[in-house]
C-alpha cells in the first residue's frame, strides 16, 4: 500500500492515479510544447559553476515520451537550466543531439537561441555581460546557426547580455531585426519576465509593460510571415490575452503562464492561447489528454483533466519562480522518469524540504504519479536522507 508519514502532515495515502486516454498524436486545434527539463549524471561533478554533465540516454528518453503524447518539445530553454547551469557546450550538445532525436521519429522541436556563451560559466543570476551590442548580435547568430542546423525551429530567448547593453526600444529592435531575417523559418519569440529571471527587468527597453507590449508589436508588424508567435511568461492573464488580441492573424501567442494556463488555453470566443510551458513537463499525460479533449468540443473533460493540476503548478512557480526547475525535476524522480534527484550545479538545493512535501501531496491531489508505491518509497528515502524519520 502506497502510504508514507510526511513531516507536518502525518499519514497520507497515496491514489491510484485514473487512467488517461492517452494520444499519440498531436493536438489539432492547439499548438503545445512542453518545455523539457535535462537528466544531470548523478556521478558527474555537477557543483555550481563547474560545466554541466548530463545522462544523454535519460535526457533524451524524457523528450521521446513527450513525443509519444503527442506534445512538441521545447528544448534547451530555462526549464532545461540556462542561464543557471547549463553552459553553452552542453546546451550545443543538447540542442544537436534532440535534433536527431526528433527526426528520427518526426517529432516537432523548438530550441532556444540566446547569447549564454559570452558568460559562461552561467551558473549565476548576476552574471550580466560587459559585451557590445555588435557581440551580443553575433553570440545569437552563432546559436541560430547551430539550432537550424539541428533542424528545429527557432526560439529567440530573451537575453540578459541584450538587456544590460540596450540603451532603449530601438537596440531591442534592430538586433531581433537581423535575427528575424536571416532565420531560415519563422521563429517564435521569447518574453521573460522578470519573477522567472530578475536580469530581464525592464526587457524591450522600458519597465512600462505597455511601452514594452507596443515594441514587441512593432517588431512583428514589421516582420509579416516570418514570426510564427510568441512566448509569454509574465504571469499576467490579463495583459496576455490584450497582447493575444493585438497580434496579426497568424501569429501566435504561446502562453508560458503556468498560474493560469486553464483558461488561456481554453481561450474564449475572440480566440486562444496555444502553449510552450514548463508545468507540461511534470504533467505531460494530463495536457496532452486535456488538448485532444479540446480536439472534440469536451470543455468539461477539459477542466476536469487540468484543473486539478492548477495547485500544483502554483506551488511548483512559487516564488523565487526561477526555482521551480528543482521541483519539476523532483517529480520526474518521484515519477519514475530518472534515477536519482541530482541536477546540473547542485541545483536540487534549490527549493526545501517542506517545499517538496508540498509538491509530493498537489502532485498526489492532482493524479499525476502514475506509480504511488514508486513515489512513496522515493519519498522515504529523499526525507531519511535529508534527517527525518517517521
């Protein structure tokens, strides 16, 4: 029987998890990617600040399952630890061997195109480069080159070298300018805010998000067929669906709101978000069930499926948000998706041990253990050997 003892909690059992109809194929009437957490080498010396060392077979087993849902993985982006921890050698690495991947069994993929190589080692937040902005330029053209040629389409990550270095509206503008057409495909843009890295305050050149929101606008009314969309991680719903309703018809805007991704992606009758989250990692089988519910017109089985994942990802995006990637990885641990609980730079520090408590009961609320006696036994074994005992 899966029942464990939790520290301020006492006795709980866990539940058998209800069966998904799980698909195979992807959603038709939302674009969805999940954004892929990386598997560390539990052997590897993975201490802050030390270049990262990763279990290939597990890391890219992880993106396959995805795939096998039906789900597109966005990969080498901040849930796979860039910008703290992951350097530029693995994140190359990584991006050229998921592309292999994803051809090989026609699976789609989008990869992050920053400028992390000008600091590496990037294991820090504060780690802001002194480059030009001529550099900054060519450090994103060197990682577009690389992400083409891996065959996955282009995301245009927001970059903290960018922001240091731009002195207004007009810098943001005339680098993504040369990005945009030289990309051989159209590329899907990136807006962090600043609770996920707190280096890209005051992004597109203003902390005014209305001056911020009209840049972004311009630089896509410019650009007609060559932006396939736009990722938005503000935690803002309503500021999103305005910017969603700004856009020129066919243009996305993918929702990386994980408060709030229920009813964006719902949508209402003037349209919808389509979504590239990092919540999808932890809760894979429930969104790809709950888009292809969608697919049929079923509202009802939608919100049945991802509702109760909502406490969850609330809890996992808690602040410090940049954390959550300790607690997505916890679950994948816990889930039976990887070995250990082992992250590049020592990240499994990141986030407590009540934190964790927490996140096992949401996920366990949420049903998305798919083995309880697994997780219970990996729980007891992470609480021992953090000092606690029943």
């Amino acid at each position: 029987m899966a029942e464990l003892d939790l520290p301020g909690h006492g006795r709980l059992r866990l539940r058998e998890p209800a069966p998904l109809d799980l698909p195979a194929h992807p959603p038709a009437s939302r674009t969805a990617f999940a954004a892929a957490h990386v598997v560390a080498d539990p052997l590897g010396a993975n201490a802050a600040g030390a270049p990262a060392a990763l279990d290939w077979d597990a890391t890219l087993a992880f993106r396959h399952r995805l795939w096998s849902l039906g789900l597109g993985v966005a990969d080498a982006m901040d849930t796979a630890q860039r910008g703290m921890g992951l350097d530029w050698a693995a994140t190359r690495e990584l991006i050229t061997r998921s592309g292999a991947a994803a051809r090989a069994v026609g699976g789609r993929l989008a990869c992050g195109v920053g400028t992390d190589q000008l600091t590496d080692p990037a294991s820090s937040l504060s780690d802001i480069t002194a480059a030009a902005l001529s550099e900054v330029a060519d450090a994103y053209e060197a990682q577009l080159a690389v992400v083409e040629a891996a065959g996955a389409q282009p995301v245009l990550m927001a970059s903290r070298a960018l922001n240091s270095r731009a002195r207004g509206p007009e810098d943001f503008l005339r680098v993504y300018d040369g990005l945009i057409r030289q990309s051989a495909r159209p590329v899907i843009l990136h807006w962090l805010g600043a609770a996920f890295d707190p280096a890209l305050a005051g992004y597109w050149g203003s902390a005014d998000l209305d001056a911020a929101t009209d840049t972004v606008l311009t630089l896509i009314r410019e650009h007609p067929g060559r932006i396939d969309g736009i990722k938005v991680s503000l935690l803002d719903a309503d500021r999103e669906i305005a910017l969603r309703r700004a856009l020129p018809a066919g243009v996305r805007l993918y929702t990386g709101d994980d408060f709030h991704y229920l009813e964006l992606i719902k949508g209402d009758e003037l349209g919808h978000s389509d979504a590239l989250l990092g919540v999808f990692d932890p809760i894979a089988g429930h969104a790809a069930a709950a888009l292809h519910a969608l697919d049929a017109g079923d509202t009802a089985r939608y919100d049945a499926l991802l509702g109760p994942t909502l406490p969850l990802a609330r809890h996992l995006f808690a602040a410090p948000t940049y954390q959550y990637k300790t607690g997505v990885v916890f679950l994948a641990y816990l889930a039976g998706h990887q070995e250990h609980f082992t992250m590049v730079a020592g990240a499994q520090s990141g986030r407590s041990v009540p934190h964790l408590v927490e996140l096992l009961r949401l996920a366990d609320a949420a049903g998305v253990l798919p083995d309880p006696e697994l997780a219970a036994d990996r729980m007891r074994r992470y609480l021992a050997l953090a000092g606690w005992s029943a």
